[in-house]
C-alpha cells in the first residue's frame, strides 16, 4: 500500500511538473515577441485576450465530460454569459489599444441573447485578422499549453471527480477578472511611458507570475 501510495504521489507530481512546463514554456513565447518581434502592448493585451476563448473552449469540453446532458444547458448558459464577458473586454481592447473607429456590432444582430455570442464572434475574427503569423503561432501554442493541463489534471488525473459542472462554469471568471485587471492597468502604464521594451517585459512577466500562481492554486484546489 505504501508503495502504491508513493507511486500515486509520484505521478501527481510528475503531471503538475508537466502541466506547469508546458505553462512556463508558451508564456516565454511573448517575450520572445517582444524582444525579436517588435511587438507592442496592444500585440500582448490581444494575445492575452484572446487566452480567454482558449480557457472558454475547455470549460466546455469539461462541463459536457462531466455531464453530457446537464451540461449542455449549463453550457448554452456559459457560452452567452461567459462569451458577451469576454466580448466585451474585447471591445475595450481593439477600441483603446487598435482602433477607435473599431466597430464590432454586426448589422443583422442574432435574436436575443444570442447576440452575445455573435459579439464575441465579430470580436474574435477582426483580433485574428489583425494578428501577425507569428501571433497566430503563440496562440495555437497557447492553445496546446492548456491542452496539455487539461488532459493532465482533468482526462488523466484526479480533478475529474472532485468538480461538478457548477464549479466548472464559475471557475473561469476568478482567474479572468484578477489576470486582466492586473493586465490592463500594467498596458495602461507602459503606454503612458511610450512602451519601452523593458516595460513590456515587465508586462510580460506580470503575467507569467500570476498565470503560474493561479494555475498551482486552481490545481491545488481541485486535487483530492
């Protein structure tokens, strides 16, 4: 029984080391951008933005894992809700940083409250056509990166059984609203200083340290 035990805490260990590399690994991809690439601080907000639709699209592949049937209201529900959330930040984004002409409401809107989702679709094309192939290339592997945490700490291991499709809904939200918040009032300061590079860094950073601190915190929590 010991044994097992200290396999089992092995490979729990081993699963959260990977999950975190593969965290660590796409969040220096930024930095590389903005050294080698030029990129500014509206490249970074997007990019970081656009995480958001990644974090969204698991949710609800977890919610529909958990429970195929019940999940599919609860996952209507979060895509109007969480969606209009992240389309709005959207907006902010694209008007402040991008353009200010930026007009992302569509002329024949979708009845009701699906006009939401059609706002974040709107968003979401006009962000990736403005986007750079290098950015694109961050943001599939960014995609990857969470990939890889889901199927390690949800397909794989424990957290499956200790969450439900409630939990899984809300969670997004915490992790939205400290990350950018954070994020943007750092955009907001290094555009008033005129975007040195070493204030992008700084950005950069930012946001590596909390995503790690977030991501231990949200797995710590989850595990039995």
């Amino acid at each position: 029984m010991l044994q097992d035990g200290l396999n089992a805490d092995s490979y729990q260990g081993m699963r959260r080391r990977a999950s975190l590399a593969a965290l660590v690994g796409v969040n220096t991809l930024p930095l590389l951008g903005v050294l080698l690439l030029d990129w500014d601080v509206a490249a970074l907000m997007l990019l970081y933005w656009s995480e958001n639709l990644v974090i969204g699209f698991y949710t609800l592949v977890k919610m529909f894992i958990q429970a195929p049937l019940g999940g599919l209201a609860s996952g209507a529900f979060f895509l109007i809700h969480y969606g209009g959330f992240c389309a709005v930040h959207g907006v902010f984004i694209m008007a402040m940083l991008v353009d200010a002409d930026f007009e992302p409401f569509p002329a024949d809107p979708w009845p009701l409250f699906l006009v939401f989702p059609q706002l974040l679709f709107n968003v979401a094309g006009q962000v990736f056509a403005y986007a750079s192939t290098e950015w694109l290339v961050t943001f599939i592997a960014m995609y990857i990166s969470h990939g890889i945490s889901f199927a390690m700490n949800f397909l794989w291991g424990p957290e499956r059984e200790e969450v439900t499709v409630k939990s899984l809904m809300g969670a997004p939200y915490g992790r939205v609203v400290v990350l950018h918040v954070a994020i943007i009032f750092g955009g907001m300061a290094v555009m008033a200083l005129g975007q040195p590079v070493f204030m992008l860094i700084i950005l950069v950073l930012l946001k590596l340290g909390m995503d790690v601190g977030l991501h231990l915190r949200q797995h710590r929590k989850n595990s039995p």
